[in-house]
C-alpha cells in the first residue's frame, strides 16, 4: 500500500519526542511537510503556516496538528476545509464544543479525525480493562503526581487558560479510565488549587461516581518532587489492581501481570492509517468533557505563586 | 386522550412559579403526587424524597424535577429505573457527562427524557431564527444584565460551586442563541468574576465564533440596578435585530414585528406530553456544553464579596 503523505503542524517538544521518531518507523506515513511558528524539520519543505502549507503542497493527505490546544481549531478547520485526514494532539481542542463542530466537518467532508489520546495505547491498559471486565470493581484511586519542571518547563501554554494546567497531564489518567471501567462516570465534586499567579490549576481532587455508585476518586499534582506517580489502583473482588507507570504495568495483588515496552505514539499512527483506510473517524470527547465537568462543577482554592 | 400522570420533585420556587400553574391548566397532565424537603402541594400525597414516592404511588407515568441541578441526577436516575419518563428543569445537570448517562439510560429504558430549556419557547425566538436564517449576520451582542437579589434572593445553591452562578440566568440567552443561529458556535475567550466570597461567577464576557467567523460576544452581569437587560441584538444585511425582554420582543430596525404574550412553561408541558407520546427524547446539551466550555477556557477573576 501506498503511503500517505503526511504534514505536521507545530514543530515543539512533543513533535520531536514522539511524532517525528514515529512518523519515520511508520510503514504507514511519508512526511512531506512542516508548519511551525519556531521549528523546522529537516529534509522536507518547511512553512510557518498552515495555510500556506496547504496552497503549496497539494501532495499532502493528512496533516498531525501539536500546537497548543488554543490554537487547535483553527488549523484543524483549515485541513478539513482542504480535504486533509486530521490527527489531533490530545487534547483535542481548547473547548468541547470546537471538537463537536469538527467532527461534523469531518462527517460531512467524507474525511477521518483522530482525537488521539496516547495513554489509551499504554502497554497494559487493554490488560486492565479485561481484568476489570471479569471481577466487581469496589473502588479505584487514580494518583497523577508529578513535577512539572521537570515535564513542562517553561511551557507558558499550559498555564494560560484554555492550556489545562495540571489536568493536561491528568486527561491522560482520564482517557485509560473511561477506556477500562465498564460503565460511564461523571463528577460528583471537585476542587482545583490554582497558584495565585496563574490562570491553570496546579493539583486538583475529583470524585466520580457511576450509575451503580462506584467509588472513585482521583488526585493531581504537579508539585511532586522525587518519585512520580501515575498509578491507577482498583479493589475488586478478585484482588487489587494496580497499574502504574501512566498504564505501563499490571499487576494483581502484588503479582506483575503485564509489562511490555512503551509504544504509545507508535500505535497511535498506526489507528489512524487505519481509520484513514476505513473512511471513518474516532473523536471520542469523553476525558475532554470530564475536565470541563471538574471546572464547571469544581471548587477553586488558591496556592502559593508558582514561577518556573 | 387520558391525561398523563406526574409528580414533581422539588417544590420551591421555580415549581411554585411556573410548574404548578402551568400543570394545572395542561389538558396533557394530572397532577398525583410530589416529593421535597421543604415544601407541599395542596391536594395531592406529599412525601419527602422520590425513592418514598416512587414506592407508594405505582400511578405515576412521568416525574418533573426542579431541585437544584447539584441534587438532579440521583433523582432522575430513580425515576427512569422506575420507568418513569422524566422533566429535567434548566440546567439539565451539574456535569454535562450524567446527562450523557441519563440520555442513554432512558433510551435503554424505551423513556422520553426532556432537557427542558424554557427560554427555547419565549414568543419572538422562532420568528427571530426564521430572520437570521434569511438574512446574512454580521454580528450579534447578547446582554443579559440583571439583579440577582431581586431574581434569586438567599438562594445559597445558586453561589456554590456546580450552581454555575451568573450562568444560570446566562444559559437562558445561550439556549436562545444556539437555537437561532445558522450555525453551531464555540467559545474563543472568556473572563468569568468570581466574588471573591462565592464559588460561582457573578459576571462573565464571552466572545464565541462559528467556522465562518462570526462575531458573537456575551455580557452576563448579575450586578445590574434599575432597568434589567435581557437583549439579544444582531447587525445583519436586512437591518438590526433586536430581541429583547428575554426573547419576547422582536423588532427590526426599530420596527416591532412580534410580541405575544409568555407562555414557556404551558409551551413546555406540551412539548413534555408530544416527546412522550412520540416515545423520543428532547436532550440538546449545547447551552450547558457552552457554560463548561466558558469555565475550562475562560480567565478567573475576582472581584468585591457578594452578601445577599
């Protein structure tokens, strides 16, 4: 099979993590083009916007957008309106309804929109969920702490509102738990601590319920210094699972289950030449639509100055 | 046709205002029972929670629920696992995914589920949409500036957090304009005022855009004295639009073309009676998808404690 030609927009730390190294193993993509207001990428035709990426290189497919979620929608609308396949950085966009609007673009142009979320496709999550599938969940803590200096620095975005704050991080914790709990849940309560100086909470603490009332609870924060913690940890009647690692490692009642090595972004190209292949889109907004529920429906403390 | 048997479930003010006496007068609906903790209706068994009522009253068709929409979903989970078809007051609920879960339990269930948006049904909205949609909109301001002492005096629910503040009037001018624009919306910018003693907003600007660019601002203030502004104006190729008194009032280049008298809450309870014998759902989230959008993007800023 041909490859599909393939552009990326916004050329920043998570590009040259996990895109570009990806993009190159893919069998699936050829990349062809770039658009970014401060990268470039070598080999191919660089631009500093999209616009002028899509009127100059009419070769492209697809095009994998990673500029800040604030500057999502626009460029997104420009690939659809161009008839481009649209694989979208987590998360999605800065507001719910955009990616609603989007994704009836997508429908109506015939054309596939990834909302990707790369935790989903963490070594043990599938693991997780057909062990909570077969057993009676009594409870679940999710524990996302970790030092934002040391993962964000001097990621102005993500402190401006409209950037997350600590629920960037923390929607990953929220896409492998709506993927591996067998019912839907929504917030109870929450409260979100922002630094006096930002416009982004630094930690926040959520409680979810579902239909059947499951307790379930999840903690935040960015201030964590030494040992970080992406822990998912759940009683059940067949023991307590943990899977840590941000959904690295399984393990049931001490005993490690499920450990393979990471190969999140490589997955996630790997969906959406699929998707692409298949005429459809995957745009899943629920872990988007927990975080404006835990906004809308949260507390708001205020915590000391944070300063990078 | 026999006449639908109801409960209601909170009776306070909204339910004394406008449920009751538009129920009374419905040929669609009798009126059989009604669970609060604070108040009573004359005539009919009272009890003091659904769980109470759902047992002693196997009559019961169909349940209106107008307790705050912190308290919203439980209830309405009781009465569509009763087999109830279910009334949901504005906002619909306090996170936007227990709607989703209502939504698909009700339509497991073969229930009709109403997210009820009174505003919806004010006298001008449909012949204000009928302009827009033949005209072309330059631009549109919403004002919506009223008093809150006079409108919700020592409603403490209203100022927690999930009681979405300023918003609860807002949603009103929201669930107008999504239904009479072209084209669906989404927010761009948003700065909400906090007092500085309360959980929720007491005022917020907006600025919305559609894929075509429309420019749409929003003005929520709770602070206003003297004349109260619920106005919806909008600059178009065919004249200004102005519709006012909450969607009452329509005029075009100052010309009045539409004022009825209100009838939302009777134009509810017909549209309630038309869903369930149709065996659907009425469920649009937008308005509140807009507010949780308004509250994950939008800037916090705090301004002079508010005591009622």
């Amino acid at each position: 099979m041909s490859p599909i030609h393939l552009a990326l927009v916004g050329v920043g730390k998570i590009a040259r993590d996990q895109h570009l190294p990806s993009i190159e193993k893919s069998p699936d993509f050829k990349l062809v083009a770039a658009a970014s207001h401060h990268g470039t990428v070598n080999g191919i035709d660089n631009f500093t916007s999209i616009e002028e990426m899509l009127a100059a290189v009419p070769a492209i497919d697809a095009v994998s957008l990673c500029m800040p979620p604030q500057y999502r929608y626009r460029a997104a609308h420009a690939a659809l309106s161009a008839g481009k396949h649209v694989f979208l950085e987590k998360p999605p966009g800065a507001t719910l309804s955009e990616v609603e609007d989007l994704h009836a673009l997508a429908a109506a142009r015939g054309l596939s929109l990834f909302a990707s979320w790369h935790s989903r496709y963490a070594p043990a999550v599938e693991a997780a969920k057909g062990f909570l599938a077969s057993t009676t969940i009594r409870s679940m803590r999710v524990i996302w702490k970790e030092e934002v200096r040391q993962w964000h620095p001097n990621q102005e975005w993500i402190w401006q509102a409209g950037g997350l704050g600590v629920f960037d991080p923390g929607i990953n914790a929220l896409s492998i738990v709506t993927h591996i709990l067998p019912r839907p849940i929504f917030i109870t309560k929450a409260t979100l601590q922002f630094p006096e100086n930002r416009d982004a909470p630094i930690a926040a603490d959520i409680t979810f319920t579902d239909a059947e009332g499951l307790d379930l609870s999840a903690e935040f924060d960015w201030r964590q210094t030494g040992k970080q913690s992406w822990d998912i940890i759940a009683e059940t009647d067949s023991g307590r699972m943990v899977l840590s690692g941000g959904g690295a490692r399984l393990s049931i009642d001490g005993v490690l289950k499920h450990a393979e090595p990471e190969q999140e972004y490589p997955m996630l190209y790997k969906r959406f030449a699929e998707i692409i292949r298949a005429g459809r889109s995957d745009v899943d907004i629920a872990p988007l639509r927990h975080v404006a529920d835990a906004f809308m429906l949260g507390r708001r403390k205020f915590v000391d100055a944070f300063h990078d």
